[in-house]
C-alpha cells in the first residue's frame, strides 16, 4: 500500500548536479583568465597532429607543444591537432600562443559549461564550440554533456574535448588514412565538416537509446504498471529537454556557416553543411515528438490514475450502500423493546433476511443501471 | 467496475513504432553514402517512363535504366520517369548519375524519415520531397506517412515513392493520356504542380476520414458513453499533430517556389502553385480546427468524469448521513442498561421508528435545499 | 442526483457539422474546374446590375448574361454586378468569361470552405473573399459563416453571396438610390468599401448578441446555478473561436489594401479602408476579451464545483466523526457480558446520555476551530 | 459550512458592464457619420481655450465656438483647446470643421470604445487617442478607462476629454499660469508632452491602488483566510489585464512618435517622449509582475485548499480506520449465543476494553508512521 | 494533523514588498524633477575620483564637487567617478551640471526603480543603468536589487550605485591599482567593461546560492518530506523570475553596444564585452534551466500529494469493505428473535467466527488482485 508513496527514486539525482557544476569566475582575476571548471581528472592531456593532404598521411602522438606549429600558409598539407582533455589550462594556453589564438577564445575552450557558439575571428579563423552527447546510463537513461571545440584556420584545424575514457574523433582518423576519400581530396573545411558530422551522427544514437528508453516506458504506460511513477516521465522529459537545450543552437551555427559570403567554407563544402543542417533539425524535430508523446504519456498515466481513484471511490460507496441499510435493519431488531410484535413472528428472522436480501438486489440494481458495476 | 481500469487499449501502439523506426547511419560510413531505412520490402523497383507533347504520348516500363537517360535539351518533349520504390539504393544511385545528380540529394531520396525540404541546385534543377498520408486504420484512425521526392529538371521530371500497393500517380498519368488538356499543353513545371497537386488532395482525403471519426467520437463523448477512454482522444490528438508536423513544412517550400525569382517554374503555372499553397493553408486550418475540437472534447469528457465523481461522491455522503443517525438511535436501544424507561413503553417501538422517519425526512429535506438530490 | 450527469446537450452539435462540411475535389478532376460544396439549394441565383455616377442610377434585375457585359472602360459609369448564390458553377463560368476571371478565382468564389484572402491579377482587378457571419440561434449562440467574394475592376464591382433569405447588401443599395452621397460621388474603390463596411458592421452585430448571451451566462456563473453546465461555456468558446478564425485573416488583407503602393484604391479613399481596418481591429479586440471573460468564468465555475465537492466531503465526515463513536459507545452497552457493572448502575442509562452528549459537543467544537462548520 | 458555497460576489458585475457597453452603428448610417456610445451625460460640454507664449498667457472659457478658430500660423502664440465633454457630436463637429480636421478622426474622438491608436494627417496635424484609468471603487478595484484624444497642429494642441467630475488637465494648466517653465519656453509637441505625461503618471496611481489591494489580498491568502474566494483573485487578474489591454498599444504610438523622420516633435523634445515611453515600458513590467504575483496567489490559494481537502479526507479515514474495528468488537460480544465463552468470564468485560485500548494505539501508532496524524 | 494547514510562511512576504516600493512622482512636478524614491538612507554620499594612465593613478576621496571638473579632453588622463550613494538628489544635480548630463539621465540614475537600459546622447557620452542582484537572506533565498547607472565619456566613466554596506567596485579599483595590467593600458571604454564584469560576475555568484537552495529543496522534494510546502517552490519561482526580468535587458543593452557603428567602444574592447555578452547569455541559460528545474519539482511534488491521497482514500476504502460485512454479520446474531435457529447451535459462536475470518480473507485477496494493498 506505501509502494506509491516511496521516494521518486534516484533517477532525479544527476541532473541537478549537472545543472549546477560551474564555479564562479574569481571576481578579482582580470577577464581573460582561462579557469577550468569540469570535473577533477588524472589523466594527462594528449595531443596528436595529424598532417596531410592527397598523396600522404602523417599521424604522430606530439610530446612537446613546440612540435605543433602550424605548416607554413603555401604548403599544400592540412594539419589537424586533435586536444584530448582541456583541464590543463597551462598547455591550452601555450599552444593558443602558437597559433595566435584570442585569450578570450581559450576561456571558451575550457569554460564546460559554454553554450555552443560560433565566432568569426579578424585574423581569419573560426571558432567553434558544442556540446557532445553520451549516454551515462541507459535504464532511465542519464545522458551528460562533454564540451567540444573546433579552430578553423587556413589550412589547419584544431579539435578539444575532454578528456574521456575514448578519443570520439577516432572514425574520422581511420576512414583519412583508410584511403584517399573525399575527406583527403578537400581542404579543412571539408575536415571540420566530418568532425561536426560525427558529433551530430553521435546525437542520432543517444536519440536512438532515449527511443528504446520510451518504447519500454509506453509500455508500462499502456499496461498500467503499477510500479511506474510519474517522475520516471518526468525525469525523461528533463533529458530530453536537457538535450535540446544543447542540440538547438547548432541549428543557428550551421545556417551561419552556410550563407555564402563566409569565405572559410569552400563552395563545394557548402552542401555537406546543408546536409549537416538538415540532421541536426531532424534530430530536433525527433525530439519534438519525443517530447510530445511524452506528454501524451503523461496524460494517459494520470488519466489512468484518476479511473484508478474513481474506481476506489466507486468501490467505497457501493459498500457503504450496501451494508449501511443492512447494519440498521439487524440493528432494529437488536434493541431491547419489551413490545416489538416482529420479535415473536415465527418466521420473523427469516423475513428479515428476505428483506435484507431484496434490499441488497435493489442497491445492487440501483448501481447497475448507474453504470458503477 | 473494473472496465475502466483496462490497459488503454493498443490504439497507441502503431505511433511509437513509427516515431523510432530510423537506422543510425554508420558512424564509419563516409556522408552521401546512400542507406534506405524504411521498412523491408520485397518487391521490385518499377520505373515508368512517360514522354509526351501538345502532339503525342509514349508510356513504358523501363526495363534498363539505360534506356532512363534524359532527352537532349533543345528537343521539344517532357520526361515523366515514375519511380515506384526506393530500397535498392544501387538502381536509384544508377539514376543519379544519369541525370547527374548530388550524392546528398539520392541520401534525401531514400532516407524515409527526412522532413519535408525543397532544394535548389546549381546544376538547374530542383529537388522537392514530402510526405503522403495514407490512412492504415480506419478505427481508430492510424497514418502512416510514404516519402515522396520530386526532381524537376528544364525538361523532364523524376517521381520517387516508395513501394506500395498501389502507384499514387495513377490519376495524374490517366488525365495525360486521357485527352490534350493543361497538362499536356504545359511543361514539366506543370506536371511537378500536378503530381503534387495528387498529394494536397489527398490530405483533403485523410482530413474526411480523421473528420468522421471525430464525429462518432464526438456522439459517444456527447452521450457520455462509458467506454470511452480518454487515450482514445489522446491518440486522435497525436494523429492529428504527426499530420500537421509534416504537412507543415510544405508552406514555406510552396511559398519559397511561388516568389517571382526563381526560373524553374513559368508565369502562367505561377498561379496553379497559389492555388496549391491555398489548399495547403486550408488542410492546415482545418487540422487546426479538428485540434481545438479535440481539445473541447477533452474538456468536456473530463468534466463528465468530474461530474460522475461528484455524483458518487454525494451518494456516499447522502447515504452515510442517513443511515448512521438511524444506526446510533437503534443501537441506543439495543444497549442491556437495567434502567431504561424508553423499553418498558407500551409504544416505545413504534416511537422510535416515528423518530426515525423524523430524522430520514429531515435529512432528505436538508439535502434537498442544499440540491444534492 | 443525475441531473448533472446527463449528456452536455445538443448545443455542441451544430459546430461539428460545420468543421467538416467541404467535400474533397475527385482526384481526377484537372485543377481550376468549378466545384460548389455548400448545402444543396433550390433558389435560383439572382443577379442584380447596378449602374450609376453622379447624376445617374440605375437598378435592373439580370435575366441574360449577355447584358451583364462590363461597360466600356472609358465611360464615366460605375457597375455593380449583385451575384446572389454561387451553386450554379455553370452560370459564374460563364460570367467569369465575360468578365476575363481567373478559373482558379472563380474556383475560390464556390468554394465556401476557403479561407479570406485578397488577391492582386495582372489583368488589373484585385479579388477578396471573406465571411459574413450570421446568428443561427440565439440560446445558445450559434454562428454560420456566409462565403462572400468581391471582384474590383477599374469601373465595376463584382459582389457574390451565399443564395440566403435576403440579399445582405440591400442597405448599401438604398443608400445609392436615396441620394448623391460619398458612395455615388467616388469611384468603384469606394462601393467595394461600402460593402466590405457592412460585412464588418454585421460583425459588431454578431459581437453583441454573443455579449447578450454571455451576460445571462455569467449571472448564472456568478448566482452558482446548478444546471449551467460547463459544455455551455465550451460552446461559447468555440463560437468565439470559430469567429476568431474566420475574421482574422481580414486584418493583413485590409493592411495590405491600405499600404501605398497599390493603384486600385484611390488616395481619397484610403483613409476609409484604415477606419475600416481600425473596426475590425476593435471587432477582434472585443472578441479576445470576450474569450478571456469565457476563460475566466470557466475558472470561476470550477471552483464553485470545487468548493462544493469539498463541501460535500466534510459534510460526510463531521457526520462520520460524530456518530461512529457514538455508535460504538452505545455498542458497548450493547454487549451481553455476564459482569458489567455499568449496566446496573441506576443512572448508568442517563450517564451514557450524559458522555454522547459531551464526545457530540467536543466534536462540534473541534469542528469549529477547524472552521468546517 | 455553506459559506464558502455562496456566490462569488458583485466584484464582477462591472467589468461585463464595460465590456459590451458600445453600440452598433446604425447599417443605414454612411460611414465618417459621428456617433457617441458612451454613458448617457446630461451636463453641457466645457470648451478652454488657453493661449500662450513666454511673455503671456491667456485663459477662458469659450462661449461660442467662432472665437476658437485657430490663430494664423505665424502668429508666435500657442493655442490650447480643452473639451472636456464629447457627447454633443454637432459641437465636435463644428470645432472639426473649424480646424479641417478628417470627419473619420472625429468619429474616433467620439467613439469611446476605439483602442489607442496614432494616426498622421496629410494635412499635417497628428491625431492621437488613449485611455486615462481611473479607479471607480477601491475594493474591490475596479477600473473604468476614460476615452482621450489628442490632435496636435503647427501651433495648436486640442485635447478631447470625457464629461467627468473633473478636468483632468488642471495640474498642466497651474504649471502653465505659475511660471514661465519648459512648458512655457517649448512650443505645442511639449505640451502635448505634459498633456500625456498627466495620463502616464496617473497610470502609476492606478498601480498603487491596485498594488495596495494586492498587498492585502496577499495577507489574506498567506494567513489561509476562510472568506477568501479565488473570484477575488480572478477579479484582481482580470482588471490587471483591461489595463494591460488599454496601456499596451502606447507603447508602439510612442515609439512611433520618437522615431526621428517625424517633423511634428521638435528634436530637443524627443528626449522628453522618450522618457515618457521609458515610464509606459514601467507601467506594463509592473502590470506583469503584479499578473505573475495574482497568478502566483492562485497556486498558493488552490494549494491551501488541496491541503485541506487533504486534511478532510484524512480526518476521516482516521475516524473510520479507529471505530470501525472497535463498533465490530463491541458487536461481537453483542451477539446473542448461548455458547459464547467469554460472556461467562470474569473480567471478560474488562479483556475487550484491554484489546480496544490495543487496537487503538496500534491504529494511531499506524497513523503516526503514515505521518497522518 | 493539522501541519500542512497551516500559513504558508514568511517566506513569500519580502517580494512584494519588493514589487510596491516605489512612490508615484508628484503630479504637480514638472518632468526632469529629480525625485529618489528608494528606501531611507542615514549614510552621506562617498564620492571618490580616480585618475590613471598607463604611467600613473591617483585615487583620492572628493570633499567639495568642484575637484570633480572632468579632465581637459585632450589631457591623456582617464578619470573614473565612483559615486557610492544617489539618495542625495541635490549633489547628483550638480555633477549632472558640471559634466553636462541631461536632467532626464539623472532623473533615471536615481529612479531605482527602472528598467535597465542603454542611451546614447548627442553630446558624445552613453548612459547605461542596470541591476546589481544581491542575496538578502540564504534560505529561503531572497533577492534584492542594487540600482547601478554609468555615463561613459570621451576620457572619463561615472558610475553611480546606492549606499550599501560596501563599495561593489573596490575589486576593479584593487585590479587598477595593483599592476599595469589591461585596464591600464586601455581606454575608458575598457574600464566600463570592467565595472559591468563585476556586476555580471556576482550573478554568477547569486545563481550559485539559488542552485545551493534548489539543490536543498530537490532532496526534500525526493524525499516526499513533510514540512515541504509548495510556497517554498513558488517562492523559488518568483525569486528566478525576477532575477531573469533584471537581467533580461542586459542582453538586447550589450548587443546594441556591440554592433560596429557605435564609437564610444574601440575595436579592440569589442571582444571583451562580446565575452560578457556571452556570460550574460550563460546566466539566462541557467536561470531557465533553474525554472525548468523548479517547474519539474513542483509536478513531481503534486504526483507525490496525490499519490498519498490515493493511499489515504484506500486505506478509508479497505477498512470500510473489512468492517462493514463484520459489523454487519455479529448485528444479524445480535438480533433478539425468538426462533433464530443458529443462536441454539453448539458451535454456533466459532462457525460466525469461521464465516467472518473467511469474509476478511476473501476482501484481502480481492484488494491484492486489484493492487490496492
């Protein structure tokens, strides 16, 4: 009987560490400033570049940051210097001194909790910041946000994320020197697509398993479960709304991306950006309707729960119906009245059980034609 | 009394489905890679192609696609090629390159969960992809949406739609042969208006269906029928919000077509395409109106509950009111006290049953100013 | 008991009817073909020519088309051709042909599910439909819309009416034949105002009676009466909305009407359309207020429910809680033990009394304090 | 216990007064023809002219309308008209002849039921028309709005009031005759200024009162007052809300006045006007936190209610889960056996009362677990 | 028992005394009369002026207005105003005179109760006010609003704040005065960054103790605690809605300083308040995350309330279906017929027994089917 009234259970809990893990800024360091404010991590940064262009690839782990200078503007090689982990906010500085990188764009680098934007640089490079997506657990689904940044220069490109169990760049690194593809074919723009591509890829199989998640909760849903509660859905419903609010402003950076007079994206790279903009509002509009069919689950469970109550109710009342009258009537003839003819009937006691039963077949009747039983 | 506690029923079952049936492209699958997730289907790819003037009409099935390639620019014929399936991604990817067209165009082609889009392309022709409802249910009424695209080329039009029982275009394809009418005296852009002309009405069609269900619906809420349940309702109101969502993009894409700049559509069709767009808003007022009515009906249901509850609720009271008092006066005279003037009169019974009927009548009053019966 | 319980009523009915009246075009019909889907009617349509200017007028009833040819453009005449009923598709073919019609414009003129719109033709006239709303019923308000279209030439005006009891536009006829007003001295610009002006006077009618209705329904709201049941605010809800709906798009119609650069409305006269924009802003604000007074008493009825619910429950517990224990008291002495010293007391009998009667006052009182009495 | 059942109170009498006070315009009437639908007023129409400039100032009551014809346009003398009464339409239209003003903007001068608007005159005045509020009782608050006009010419300035108890232009006018200050020194655009900044300022009293009455209702609803109805708290959000609705559109009229291409305000003004929008844009944000505030009521009102209906419910099943068991064992020993063992023993009576003591304090322990109690 | 009844608490009590503090300007006043209407201040106004280069700083408290002259405007000297206090309208008035500020922009530094806004004046200086957020009390937290207005000239920035405990800006002042650092080296343009980082920097900090609260009041929410009312969550609400009304107009404020043609901020300061742009943006995004977070609390609290209503009205319904067929059976041998054949059985006693242990045994396995225990 206490079952429903237990705790919403722990499904609630990561959330709200999540939504509240920044420090403040320290109000007396000047702006500018780089503070790493993520979790505390062990592991060390590590650094590959990654240099190529049609006819070779080279891809070597860096050990000293002076190793990563950018390759010359005429040389025809792209280089791509893949940051694994940005708490070390010493190297991240060092090497935005390499490449003459704002100070404010650094902050942005290893500030977690950035939003994901992007800036257009005087010196000609772009920055660009988002979220990626992993799924923590997977029954209720728990997703957390890892920050990812991308530096488009002339003829490099710089990725950060933080340091995880895994490199989520690895597919990209594979299908360059798998073979000689598009991606080797183009510039860095055509890189950068490919990296944004497996960010928004990865977004498509955290739906996938909110899907799972969902299709298993309907279930329950439409089955009545008892041992579901409301804050099951509504913790979905947060995740979901946790993952738009990260997904959306991807939406705005692409379509800037695209408009033509932006010279960083070559014109036959513009498509694979289209293309990129045209998942990203397929996996909104995926969540939309996740979101609203689970609303519509919510719906139906508190309908559910309101016909459960009403059924109690009716419950209630029909005994009450019933046995009130009866109760009075074998209490009429428990009183002690010297005079009470009934009392000496011979068949007195098996008249009252008549009309005790006639009574009950007329409540009985009474709800049926009310539609209560 | 345990009707109402039933499972939702399955009505709510073919939604979800639907809602998650998308494959996750390969993560190591380099983009514009061609993957059809739509269901399984068995049958064969069927490509019609229809070539015709103000003078002539040749119609045949295609049995090589290289028999599909387009007519010489300057030759006064319109190609219509029909094709009627879209899970071999080998024969469409044939097709693109025949007419030349963007590997990221064929992705959008045979991705069955791609939003409604229309696209220009710099080699002159336009692409253009939507949904067609169909009706899977009658009762309750169950969509499934089929993925069409378009690609109007200067002088030939391509048709893609997934395998089904039937080819949607049938009627389109009768009026051409059928007689020299505007179709035939036009050109392709004309054609395009017709054929999606075919999947307005058909919307039309789906909104009569979706209509009279809402009426029987309606009846049963009106009479307050039993059997009811709301997640009927709800499954109405999600039906009608799939439509909407992908109806709805199809505004902005006949709006963008009907603007004066873009070529690829003449001046006399200009107003074919408004009237088009006019039917789109139509279909989408009336989904909206069909919403609200839902809406209402939603309210109206819940308040009938409410009514019933408080119903049940005054029942119980009335009866608990009654009978108690009755109860404590017979049961006064039920206790074994040696003194109790009241047993030894003559007519003490027959006073106690006076004062009962007192207290029943008063009761019945007392409710009755207060309108509870 | 019941009362409340009883089906809503027939008042929801007559909307449903109307939300889903169109039928759809046959999908093998060639767009523009003229298909009227209003109610059957048996009158014959009824044509009027209106012929003035300054110092002439001149009324007939049409009996041939031929005569109904519009005037030569350079003299100085206004006509004004009166088309009661649209269900004769075959007699407005052919007026649309006298008069150089757009098919697709005609198409708009039958079909009495469209929407209002304005649209400008290359060949010079601008065309304009919208609905002139008419009170069915008075208890409960229930609306219809009446399809009208106008046709503005350079010297003439086409106005087309649903065939209805009485021709709508009559007072703007008296008006021209009573003397040489605003409306004989100025061109066909300010007819087409004259008519659009009474379409909207009409609404502030509408208005006004939906406010009657609305009156006598909140003093019932307000007095708590019982058989007001909330499906009559529903309804009034979506009349509202309905009117809402359908006076709505006027609003960008008439802007865009006002707005310069447009040649067909006259300088002199502009400042008429803005007055008349202003009223059927005026009519749209009135009806927004009145759907917040509707949202309002819906929240007011609700809690009257509410209130009386609760005053229900406590009811049945103050009965509860004051009888069980004396139930159980007189239970007690009730009981057939071989020693209760009690029951042999003189004046255990009046003790009894005596303790029921201080648990009676006890609870009252606590009652009290709680204030649920 | 009926109290809370009564009606919901007068407090919302007036507000459907004022929503469908306006009457129709007659269908015969040709438009431009005035029409006063205010509250009948039998006092006569009061006509200030005051004349000024910064050596002199001049003021009288007009008698006849031929003395305010405007004064020539090169004259350095500024003109104020003040009607304070707009119910005598042939006075107003006289004055507009006088003045060339368009019969349309009289219409609106009179039609008190016009919204807020700004309108420019070709002819180079600017009419400008809102609401002066004024608070008819105090509590409940209840609102009515005053219709004011403006027309602002070269060197003239016309302000339209309703016949009310007072002028509510007399501060401006005392700040006039005192001192030669920045009304004085400017020329009519300032005065218009002053004119509408009396307006705004009271818009600020308005507030207080409302706020005040808020402050109160809020005491009561925090001490869980009994003879507190949401109707209160509906009344008080929707009063905010005719405010909002009244006050709303001055926020574009200004904006639209201080945008520089407008020759009517002088640029050393314009800050003026603008910090008169700054005050408008106060007045709102405050009407919507005063809206969140009522709103914000209601959740808690509705919340105490919940709780007590809680409270209710509990009370009773506590009543129910201790006496049931307990009249169920008195029954028992009630029961007229031959055989029943423990009728015969000794201290049997004072058993049962041992295992009802027990059953008792085993129900409430229960209860204290359940936190019910 | 009657714990949840009680008064919501004194937590809801600061805010509106917070939304009504302000007094209405004299009607009588003519506009640009300074009038300070925040609360009583006992404490002078500090004013202190500092004056830097990248080679010097003088900081020095000013006795007498006059040493606050600005500097020449060629001199290479920045001097920085730091008013701490603006209850003294007397002394506000004359440094607007000495710097030439216009009497609407001091009437706006001591309104602390408007809006934050941006204004630029012809005369070459921008005028910028906004809100310091401070936390009054911790739990429940409690916020108040500290107004804060700055003028940005050529060569000088005056920034105004009311007299608190301490002086907001000493951190900037520290940061001046410790090292040549960027503010230094920069403009006054940079110095204003700085002031307005600062107060963006404590909402930081503010956010951080709402999250602290929120983080309290989610576990107790989990918890199903008690003592939790609902108040507390609303007042949370209100607490958020109003930071994000403070903080809202930051947002269009910086965009529009940010946008290129304004000169007052160099090209190279552009960057750093595009960064505070982006942190202004971060704490809406947390502040709507909150309220998300705040809404999801308040919906899992009510499923909570509701659940235990469930269970109470079980538990009432259980012992009400036990009790009753019990009670009703010993009242039938409770009965004083004369023939009541069982009453003369041996066993008689012991069968009613059997019957009533196999009546409670059916119900309870009739309740675990339907899951009600």
């Amino acid at each position: 009987m206490d079952k429903e009234e237990s705790a919403p259970g722990p499904e609630l809990r990561p959330l709200i560490q999540k939504t509240k893990r920044y420090k403040r800024r320290n109000l007396l360091t000047s702006p500018g400033t780089l503070t790493y404010i993520g979790p505390e991590i062990a592991l060390k940064t590590k650094v590959r570049r990654i240099q190529y262009n049609e006819q070779m690839i080279r891809d070597e782990a860096v050990k000293s940051l002076n190793e990563c200078a950018p390759a010359p503007v005429g040389e025809p090689i792209i280089t791509w210097l893949d940051v694994d982990g940005i708490h070390e906010t010493g190297l991240i500085e060092k090497l935005g001194k390499l490449y003459q990188l704002h100070p404010l764009l650094l902050e942005d680098v290893v500030n977690t909790e950035h939003k994901p934007k992007l800036e257009f640089y005087d010196s000609g490079h772009l920055f660009l910041t988002l979220k990626m997506l992993h799924v923590e657990s997977e029954n209720p689904v728990c997703l957390s946000a890892e920050h990812v940044s991308f530096v488009l220069g002339t003829n490099y490109v710089i990725s950060f994320q933080e340091e995880r169990n895994s490199d989520i760049f690895t597919p990209v690194l594979a299908r360059l020197e798998a073979s000689v593809g598009k991606t080797r074919r183009n510039g860095p723009d055509y890189l950068l697509f490919a990296l944004l591509d497996i960010v928004v890829d990865n977004y498509f199989l955290v739906l996938e398993k909110l899907g799972d998640n969902l299709d298993v909760t309907e279930d329950r849903v439409i089955a009545g479960s008892d041992d579901l509660s409301l804050n099951e859905l509504y913790a979905l419903k947060r995740e979901l709304s946790v993952a738009r609010r990260q997904i959306w402003p991807l939406r705005d950076m692409l379509s800037q991306l695209i408009r033509e007079e932006n010279s960083q994206i070559a014109k036959e790279v513009v498509p694979y950006y289209r293309d990129l903009y045209d998942h990203v509002m397929q996996v909104l509009d995926t969540i939309d309707s996740y979101r609203e069919l689970v609303a519509s689950l919510v719906d139906v469970h508190l309908s559910t729960i309101s016909n459960r109550m009403n059924s109690v109710m009716k419950t209630l009342t029909i005994f009450s119906a019933i046995f009130m009258p009866l109760t009075f009537i074998v209490g009429v003839y428990g009183m002690n009245f010297e005079y009470m003819p009934e009392l000496k009937m011979r068949y007195g006691y098996y008249y009252v059980w008549g009309i005790m039963a006639m009574v009950t077949v007329g409540m009985i009747f009474y709800f049926r034609t009310k539609k209560w039983m």
